[in-house]
C-alpha cells in the first residue's frame, strides 16, 4: 500500500486541523501540509474532500479576492467541523497507538 493510499483514509481530519488554525484557501492547505512533511498531496486530491465537508456542513466558505489573480475560497471550520475534528483526534490517537504497538513490538 502507498503513503498515499493510506493518506486518504485520515485526508479529511488532516485538512480539518490546518483549517481549525485559521482560515485558510485550497493552494495554502497544500503548502500547509508539505510543511508538515505530506510530500504527495495535489490540488486535485484536496478539493473533492473540501467539497464533501462543506456540504456536510464542517466548513463554510467565503471568496475574496487575491492580491494576485482571481478570488479565492477561503475556508473555515464550522461548530459541526469542530466537533469532527476533536472526534477525528481521538480516532487518530487510538489508531495510531494501536499501530505503534503493533509494528514496535519485538518478536521474542
């Protein structure tokens, strides 16, 4: 399985804790994430996902205009969202500690 196979499954809980540190738009995610050390994401695989959230009303959007270009969709968590997000943290808290003692665990 490739690192980006497995980063779809947590893709959505990842855009949600960029955007729960402030308002943010589609490109700024992606720079956001690399900086984190997501080196495989593309625009293509983050806007579908944006799409579902805000139509499952974890985000909300505006467009405002860019210094350079055309107007942007900057993106905000909604309650719903930060409700999902703190879920997804316990989730991911779980999973990963369930994995870490799998993979860690010495064959005796």
């Amino acid at each position: 399985m490739s690192s980006s196979q497995m980063l779809k499954g947590i893709l959505e809980g990842c855009l949600l804790g960029i955007i729960e540190k402030g308002e943010t738009y589609g490109y700024e995610m992606i720079e956001k994430l690399e900086s984190y050390g997501f080196q495989m994401i593309s625009e293509g695989s983050i806007y579908p996902v944006l799409m579902r959230m805000q139509k499952e009303g974890f985000v909300q959007s505006v467009l405002k205009a860019s210094p350079s270009g055309p107007k942007r969709k900057y993106y905000t968590l909604t309650a719903l969202g930060q409700k999902e997000y703190e879920e997804f943290k316990l989730r991911w808290n779980e999973l990963s500690h369930s994995v870490n003692r799998l993979v860690e665990e010495e064959i005796e």
